[in-house]
C-alpha cells in the first residue's frame, strides 16, 4: 500500500484551472474592443470636425453640406442611407466603448481596492492616463448628450428647422449664451486629453509596436489631438466672437 | 597527533560507483540500477525539499517520470531560490571552440580545482552530464548569450584555460533557475507536484532506519504538518551563514541537512568553505550581508595594492611603479585568473601586512583602467556594465573612474551531507542534491561548476538512481499516530515552546553575528590549531549564553519571522563546531581549507595526501562527533602539488 | 542621519492595519534601506516590541523578494534599483519616510509589509514555459538565434518578478510581469509552438487571479527595477489578438 492517504495536499489555488472564460471577455479582449470602436470614433470625428469647417462658407454652403449628407446616394440607396450608417456604427460603437470601459473600470477598482496613504506623483509615460480616460470620459459622454440635444434633435436649440444647420450653429454659440460655448470648449479639452491617451493606447493594444514605433504613435496622438481641438474649437469661438454671423 | 574533540569510527565506502574503465562508470550504473515501471511511479510519492537549480530541476523531472512529487521551499515563490543569485555562467565540455577541451578535461580540471580531496567517478560524471544540461537549457528557452552568428557565445572563467562557460549577461543563475521554475510550475499545472512555498522543513521522519517524511512549518499560520514518503531528497543548498556575512541570501540556513544530520545523516568535509575572492568589502556594523561581484571581473580587471603600507592617496594619483599587481607578479601563468582559494588568501596575505585599502584597510584593488583604455568604455560597458552599476549602488563609487574594491568573503561551501554514487545517504531513502551534498568539488570548487553540479543532480542523476531505491516501494503505509512520526512533530513543537518561552534579552541576530565573527576569524581563510581549539570554547560558551538569553517574540501562529531565524541559528551553533573540529582533525592544507602550520616556504597551501586522502564522514555525536573515513583513490588523475605559477 | 518614518502595521491577513511613526537616530547613509529596518527592528525587539515583517531575502537584487513602497514609490525613489539595493545616501538627515506594502486585489496583505504574490506562479503554471521534459535534447547548436532576438529575449527575461509593476499600476494590472515572459517565450525559437495557447491561458489566469487591466499609462515600467520596457506589452497584446482570432 501506497502513502497516498496519509499525505497533504497541496494548496487548492495552486491547481485550480482558470475560469473558462473566452478571450474576447478577457481584459485584454475587452481592451481590444474598446480600442477598435474608440477608432471607428476617431474616424467619424475627423470627417465630422472636416464637415463642420463648411461654416465659414457660409449658410447655403453648409445647409447644402448638411443636405447632402442625407441625400447621399440618391436615388440608388434611400433618403438618409448614409446618415444611418453613421448613427448605428456610433451608437454601436460608443455601446462598446462605453460598455467596456464600465466593465474594465470596475475590474480596476477590485484590482486596487486600497490606496496608498503617500500619493506620489505618476511617472508613467502617459500618465494619470486612468483619470483623463474615465473621468475625461463622463465629461465626453455628457457632452455628447447635450450635444444631440441642442444641435441634432435641437430640444435646447433656438433654431428648430432641422434643414438650417447653419442657424443653429450660430445660434448656440451666439455671445449671448457663453456658457455652452464655455461648457463645448471644456469637452474639447476633455477629449483633447482622452484622445492624446486614447489613440497611442489604441494602438498599442491592437498593434502592439515596439519601442521606436511606440514613441512615433505617442507623438501621432498628440498631433491628431490637437487638430482635432483646434479643428472643432475655431466654429464656436468665430460664432462667439463675431466671425461668423 | 591526539585531537579531544571527536572519536574515530568504521570507515564508509561508496558502494554504488561501478568499477572499470572511468567513461563507462555512468552508464554501468545506469544499466545496473532498478527501474521502477510507469504505472507504479504514480504509487510513489518522493519529497524534495528545496526549489533551486538541485530543487525545482528534480521535482520538475520526477515530476515529469509520473511520480507524485511533493516540494517545499520557505521563499514565497520557488523561482527565489538562491541559486537565483549566481552570475557568473555554467560550464559544459561542449568544445564549441575548439580549443582542446573535452569531458576528460573538464573531469580533470574539477578533480584538480578541487584539489585531489573529491571523488574521480562524481566528477566525471558531472563532466559527461555537463553537456546535456546546455542543451537541455536551451530546449526550454533558456537566453544564453549569443554570437551575431547565432551561436551560443562562451567564455573562459575562473581560472581555466579553456572557454567553456555559457552564460546570460551576469545573471545566468537567475536565467538557469527560472527554466528548471518554469519546468517545475508546468508540473503543478499538470498535478504531479504539490508544490508549498513558505514553508520549512524543520525535522525528518525516520521510521524503521528509512527516510519517510518531514515535519514542516507553514510559514503564514504557523502550523505545524507532516508530509510522509517513500522518499525525502535534500536540495537545501549551502552553510555559508554559518559566518553571518556571506553572499547567501538572508534565509539560507542548514537546518533541513542539520537535523538529517543528527538523524544519522553523516555530514562530509564540513570544513571545506569556499571565500570568494570578488566581493564588496564591508562598510560598517550594520551589514547584513556581503555582495559578490562575479568573478567574470578577473578576466579584464587587474588587482593590485600600493606598495606602500597605509599608502592612502587617491589610486589614480599612485603611480604604476608604486602599485604591486601581486597576483601577476606571484602567478604570471595564471595572472589574475588563479582558482578562487588562492586569490582570496593573496587578497588576505597583502591587507594583513598592511598594503590593503578602503574602511579597516580591508580591501583591495580590481582596476578596469586598462581594459578601458584597451576595449574601450562602451564594450566594457556591454560586458560588466549590470555589475559596475551594482558597485556604484552599494558603495557610491564609479568604477569607471575609480578602481573597485575587493575583498574576499564566504561564498560556497564545498562540504555537506554525505551521499554516495546514487546520492543517497547514509540513510536508506534520503537523497541529497546540489551545495547541500558533499560530492563533487572537493576542497575547491572551480567558477560556474556549482550551476552545473546543481543541474546535474536534479535533471539527470537523481531521477535516474533514485528509482533503484524507490523499485522497493511502495513501503509500508504510515500515517501521523506512527510514533516517530509523534515524536519528530513533538521535537519541534518543543523547539519552538522554548524559543516563545525563554525569557531572555538578546536578539537572535546579535547571536548570529557574533557567531559569524568567531567563524571568520578562527574557521576562515586561515586556520590554526590554536586558533579552532579557542574557537570551540567560545562558541560553546555562546551556545549555552544563546540558549539562556536568546528572545524571540511573537506568537506560534502566524508569520514569525525572529521565530524563523531563532531556530537556523540554533543549528548553525552545533554546525559551526563541526566544521571548527573537522579543521582542527585535518592538519593539513587543500583548497579552501587552509591551515597556517601547512604550507609550503612560499606560503603555498601544502596538502598531506599520505594522512589525508579521504572524505571526512561525521556522525552526529553530541559533544564527540565520529569521524567515519572514506579513502579516496586516484587512477586517472594523479595528486600533484596544485601549481597556477 | 536621522529619520522619521511611518510604516504600514498589521498583525494578519483579517486584520485592520494603519502607519505607525518610528524615529531612528544614527543611520548610517552606507547602509542599505532594509539594513535600515534591521536596525529598526533590532531596536523594537529590544523594546519588547514585535519586529516589522518585511520579505526580503538575496540582497543583491535578484531575488524579487523584497517589496516595499517608499514614499508612495515601488522599491523607492531610485530608478532601476530594488528595495534592497537602496541606499539610505539616497535619503537626507531629517527625512520623513512612509513605508507600505504593495497594494492590489491581487496581492492580500499576510503581515505588515509582507504579501502574497502567489498569483504570479498561477500565471506562470498556465503557460509560462516551454513543454521540454529532461531528456536528450537537440545540441544546444542546432536551432542558432539571431542575437538581436536573443538580446531582448534576455531583455524581457530578467523579470525578477517582484510585483513592482503590479503595486505601481493604478489598476493593479499584472501586465508587464505576465507580457515580459510572453516576450521571452515569443522571442526564441524553440517557444513558437507553444505561443498562442501560452498567451491565451496566461492571460485567463491573470484575470482570474483578480489583476485588472492596462490602461497603458505605463507606471509599471518606470517601476520596474529591470527596466522592462512597454515594448513586451505591446508584444503581448499583438500575440493575443493573433492567438485570439485563430481560437474565434
């Protein structure tokens, strides 16, 4: 007979065999999602912050602009066809965003339940990179629901005539109402930041470059974010300050 | 010549080395020695205590042959081991370039390193197994240095003539035992080993003169269990905190050996330690331990002292005809490279008569400024740059502006249990592998030998002799009411009540270093008669004042960490004075054991091969050890006066 | 030199901890920050007091045993040194010092300053390895590495595994750990055949081990004691999206 009855075991966490758990749940394959909707975002902000530069054309130049975005494709696709493209990629794509960056936020916070009591300032390369995408990020979100409140469905919007883009542009920015426009540029600055992070990191967790390739992305980021403040930014600021009536 | 201290028993032989030509010897045995069938290894469980390079490679590996292993270390993760820590690089007779080497001579390198005191068949089978292990490495993605080639990269190390020593920048240790860690971690995923960190092994079971089990410690709640077995090996590694300062880590300690030890284990050459002669000198009272800088620094770094005594000028401002390169100048063959014992006691000849530098004149010279001027800084840099920047955190010097300084300190110990061919002691089913065995450095073990006997033992050569011994099993059932197994787990429990419960006031370190300090002075590089026979006294005396002032607080239960330490340093006391006797019995001087009264007019070490020939086996006998004797015989190398002049 | 420092107590695992001021006279600035503690603790012993538990074992750095957050900083403020290679010469007379463990879900604290970090041998019980049973195996010559390769190899391989990364990550990620051992693994050729399942069952076994995820900002390599870089992250999530697409 055999010793087998009378030994120990070994501890059960040693042998325990991971949960299974599919990649794509995995924090990586979250991270992963969140970084190819948060792309598809970059895109559509760059063509959105290029459409918008149709103000200082002036009012018919950009209506047209904006009536061209729902008759793209006629006759041969229906009215709109673009348009709703775009809004099912968005909402779809800020659902993932916005879904797994809950998930992986409070994976976060369990996987640091206890702070330091000495707070040392970060030294990371991107850092406090959690703070500008989780906090930056509820700034974003309650922006962009203000933003489709005054100029998509125009709820808060003095200009109800969905047809005149134009109008409702100048209107909301107008001097009067420097709060919104205060509250828009804060938003900027808020993605700016979400941006500068979010598009190096976007590409790290989807390409995974090296060294070299990773300081060249770093400095991508910040340029693509600061055309993209600066590209959004001058329309209010022209509207507030009188370039653009 | 009487000697008080100790009582002469039966010789002791090697029963297991086969006879006839020294290149089949492994084989034979191999061929000879049982096997145990594949089904019935799942029968058999086999407990190694220990997870370094001799550790975690044989669990890995009994492990991997289907036996159920059972491995225990006191670190949190078996990857600390302290095998963790060897820089230098691991030799293997692979010849790659070309430059004469072969198995013979590497076997013929280590019998001589070892200076004729260990056995012909150990070694060359370490030689011959040398080979295997690098490739076996390899295999699991070890990252040796490379050539732009490709090609593993090789180098000449610690005094041998040819370049057979593979190495990972200076952390091959490090790099050798997370390969056989990772080997060993596979085997808990697939369940064949039960691997428990933090815990120590602090007896062992013998029931009917057979190894059956340990009594450990859970480090974190601190209770106390029994792990039983058909088999107990030991891959405990080395001794050297028996001096307090020492490049071990912290938690090296005998205590798994020592108390085989005085189970019946015999405890071979315990005097054999090795100083290594490349250290960071020690800056004041407050140092807990020593820092090695690898020995790879002799090859580009030249040592020297000002040949003025209490010479204390900048050593940039002394000039190149006032400094004496005293190892150039005693051993122009071997220059800076002579083995590891002889630079260690030049180091110490030259700062006793006062030529040595830095805090206590303890100290000397290692100088990169030529090789600097020769290689140029950045290829010094690529070479030693993680070691010059290690000398630059500990000591706040740069040595690339100012030479280093060295002096020697307890590294290895040579001596340790007594296993015979198979590795197996004297007692029937224990197992000893790696520095915690005896076997294969003799009196000196030569640089990146230790990473290689490690892995020899745990990959290749226990696995395939212990299966002789475990093709009798299964032995017969125990369970934990078995009485020796009640009275080992007693013996503890009752340590450790009268550690909790002595009402002492002093530190158990201050014990142990203070210990350290007699070992070093009177069991170092030199030894005397005189000397051991004061130093017997005195840490007899210390080891009744520790056993009656000693305080350790805290609790049984729970992480105790003065409680760890009382319990090492207890053993260290009773070791130390073994290793003091078996100095003072061997009157003569090999390796690294020198003795002051011999030596040759040049002040060589000046061996006795006449008397001394032999292992010294010690058995456990309180105040009187025994001393077992094991003839050693030479037929392929023949004993020469060591010379590297 | 004198100090002041505040360092983290607790008795257990269950219990409630919280930083305790201590004030040492006569440092000496050549010895080491846990030479320091020694001094400490030899002291609280005398006083009757209990000793700080702090692991800590080779001293030389290589270990990855030692584990101590000093002044909110991993191994301290010295770059690319461990605890135990920190000199108290780094610190001025008068200083004040906090002193915690490392903090993370993953890592409970057993006692003061002392963690459990099994959950990296978890990580690497789930794939960090090459499947190579001793045996014969091919000359180590037989398949050569571009040094290059077996250079960064090396690179990602001197990982100590300490946790550095893990205590200095705000999402207590074990990323770095875990993408330094896929980056060695990946790197050499005799790791290939293993590389996609490796990724995919290491990465489970970190999430359910309770680290949380990177957000790349890249406190773990200024850490990290072995200058790791977030080169091996990059690598990592490039070996998992391949191996997670070929699994989908």
């Amino acid at each position: 007979m055999s010793t087998e009855l009378q030994s120990r075991t070994a501890a059960p966490s040693a042998k325990r065999p991971p949960k299974p758990v599919g990649p794509w749940r995995s924090n990586i394959g979250l991270k992963i999602a969140m970084a190819v909707s948060g792309v598809l975002m970059v895109l559509f902000i760059i063509a959105h912050m290029a459409g918008n530069l149709h103000v200082f054309e002036g009012r018919e130049e950009m209506n047209a602009y904006a009536a061209g975005l729902r008759s793209f494709g006629e006759p041969l696709l229906p009215h709109e066809s673009l348009l709703w493209v775009l809004r099912i990629g968005l909402v779809a794509s800020i659902a993932v965003h916005l879904w797994t960056g809950i998930v992986l936020s409070v994976r976060s916070h369990h996987a640091r339940p206890v702070k330091y009591a000495h707070r040392q300032q970060a030294k990371g390369e991107s850092p406090n990179a959690y703070l500008t995408m989780r906090l930056g990020g509820i700034v974003i979100i309650l922006f962009v629901v203000w933003h489709l409140l005054d100029l998509t469905w125009r709820t808060v919007n003095p200009v109800k005539d969905v047809h005149d883009a134009y109008g409702a542009v100048v209107a909301t920015f107008d001097p009067s109402r420097w709060p919104v426009t205060v509250f828009y540029l804060l938003a900027l600055v808020a993605l700016g930041f979400h941006l500068r992070h979010g598009v190096w990191s976007a590409v790290q967790t989807i390409a995974g470059p090296g060294t070299k390739w990773r300081k060249r992305t770093q400095a991508t980021a910040l340029a693509v974010a600061v055309v993209i403040v600066v590209g959004f930014a001058i329309v209010p600021l022209s509207v507030t300050f009188g370039l653009v009536e | 010549m009487s000697i008080d201290f100790y009582r002469d028993g039966a010789p002791v032989a090697d029963a297991k080395a086969p006879a006839g030509p020294i290149e089949n010897r492994w084989e034979k045995r191999r061929f000879s020695g049982r096997l145990v069938n594949p089904a019935n290894r799942r029968k058999l469980r086999v407990i190694v205590v220990g997870t370094g390079l001799a550790g975690a490679s044989a669990a890995a590996t009994l492990g991997e042959l289907g036996y159920r292993v059972a491995n225990y270390c006191f670190q949190d993760s078996a990857r600390r081991a302290h095998s963790i820590a060897a820089q230098g690089g691991i030799n293997a007779a692979k010849n790659y370039r070309n430059d004469g080497d072969s198995v013979h001579r590497l076997f013929y390198d280590t019998v001589k390193g070892g200076d004729f005191r260990s056995r012909e068949s150990n070694v060359h089978r370490l030689a011959e197994v040398s080979t295997e292990i690098i490739d076996q490495c390899v295999a699991q993605g070890v990252p040796f240095a490379r050539e732009y080639g490709g090609l593993l990269d090789n180098r000449s190390f610690g005094g041998a003539q040819v370049s057979r020593t593979f190495y990972a920048r200076g952390q091959t240790g490090q790099q050798l035992l997370l390969g056989a860690y990772q080997a060993l971690q596979r085997q808990v995923a697939a369940g064949t080993v039960d691997l428990h960190t933090r815990h120590e092994m602090l007896e062992l079971v013998i029931v009917e003169g057979k190894a059956r089990g340990i009594i450990v410690r859970d480090l974190v709640t601190g209770e106390i269990t029994t792990e039983l077995a058909d088999a107990v090996v030991l891959a405990t590694g080395g001794y050297g905190n028996v001096y307090f300062l020492s490049t071990n880590a912290m938690g090296c300690n005998v205590t798994a050996g020592w108390r085989a030890h005085r189970k019946g284990a015999y405890f071979a050459n315990p005097c054999y330690t090795q100083i290594h002669p490349t250290c960071i000198p020690q800056s004041g009272d407050h140092q807990s331990k020593l820092t090695l800088m690898s020995e790879s620094l002799r090859n580009d770094g030249r040592v020297w002292v000002p040949k003025r005594k209490g010479d204390d000028r900048h050593p940039a401002d002394i000039p190149e005809d006032e400094r004496d390169y005293y190892l150039e100048r005693r051993y122009p063959a071997f220059g800076n490279l002579v083995p590891r014992d002889i630079a260690s006691r030049a180091a110490k000849v030259v700062c006793d008569e006062g030529h040595g530098v830095g805090p206590g004149g303890l100290g000397v010279y290692l100088d990169f400024a030529d090789a600097i001027a020769r290689l140029g800084k950045p290829a010094v840099e690529a070479k030693y740059g993680n070691l010059f920047d290690m000398y630059e955190r500990i000591t706040g010097e740069n040595p690339y502006e100012r030479p280093m300084r060295i002096y020697p300190a307890v590294h290895y110990t040579m001596g340790g249990l007594w296993v015979d061919y198979d590795l197996s002691s004297n007692i029937p089913g224990l197992f000893v592998t790696g520095e915690a065995n005896f076997s294969d450095h003799g009196a000196n073990r030569l640089g990146a030998s230790a990473l290689m006997q490690g892995l020899s033992d745990g990959y290749f050569v226990l696995p395939n002799t212990i299966s002789d011994y475990l093709a009798d099993g299964p032995f017969d059932a125990l369970d934990e009411t078995h009485e020796a197994v009640v009275a080992a787990r007693r013996e503890v429990e009752e340590r450790i009540a009268f550690f909790l419960g002595n009402e002492g006031d002093r530190t158990v370190d201050s014990f142990h270093r203070e210990l350290g300090k007699i070992m070093w002075e009177y069991c170092g590089m030199e030894r005397t008669d005189e000397g051991l026979r004061k130093a017997i006294g005195l840490i007899r005396d210390l080891k009744a004042e520790f056993y009656k002032r000693v305080k350790v607080t805290g609790k049984a239960e729970g992480l105790n960490q003065e409680l760890e330490k009382a319990g090492r340093v207890a053993d260290f006391f009773e070791l130390g004075e073994l290793m003091c006797i078996d100095a003072l019995h061997r009157t003569e001087s090999c390796g690294g054991h020198f003795r002051a009264e011999s030596q040759t007019d040049d002040g060589e070490a000046k061996r006795d091969d006449d008397e001394f020939s032999y292992v010294a086996a010690w058995e456990w006998g309180g105040d009187e050890p025994v001393l077992h004797k094991e003839a050693l015989v030479f037929e392929y190398v023949k004993p020469t006066q060591r010379s590297y002049k | 030199m004198k100090l002041k420092l505040r360092i983290w107590r607790q008795s257990d695992a269950d219990a409630k901890g919280r930083m305790v001021a201590y004030e040492l006279d006569d440092v000496s600035e050549d010895a080491s920050f846990l030479e320091m503690l020694d001094v400490l603790n030899e002291r609280l012993i005398a006083e009757g007091g209990d000793p700080v538990a702090f692991d800590h074992d080779c001293r030389e750095g290589i270990c990855g045993s030692c584990s101590l957050v000093i002044d909110g900083q991993p191994h301290g403020p010295q770059g690319a040194t461990t605890t135990c290679q920190l000199h108290m010469r780094k610190f001025k007379d008068g200083d004040s010092i906090d002193v915690e463990p490392w903090r993370a879900g993953a890592f409970p604290v057993i006692k003061d300053l002392v963690v459990d970090r099994s959950a990296f041998d978890r990580i690497i019980q789930a794939g960090g390895y090459i499947s190579a049973p001793t045996g014969t195996a091919p000359d180590a010559h037989a398949a050569p590495i571009p040094k290059e390769d077996a250079d960064a190899a090396f690179s990602a391989a001197a990982c100590i595994g300490c946790g550095a990364c893990v205590a200095a990550c705000p999402n207590g990620s074990g990323m770095l750990f875990m993408a330094a051992k896929v980056a060695h693994l990946g790197l050499v050729p005799q790791g290939q055949p293993e590389r996609r399942t490796r990724v995919l069952g290491m990465v489970a076994a970190h999430d359910e081990a309770g680290f949380g995820g990177c957000t790349n900002t890249g406190e773990c390599a200024a850490a990290c004691p072995k200058e790791i870089g977030l080169d091996v992250i990059g690598r990592l999530n490039r070996d998992f999206r391949k191996a997670a697409v070929r699994a989908a």
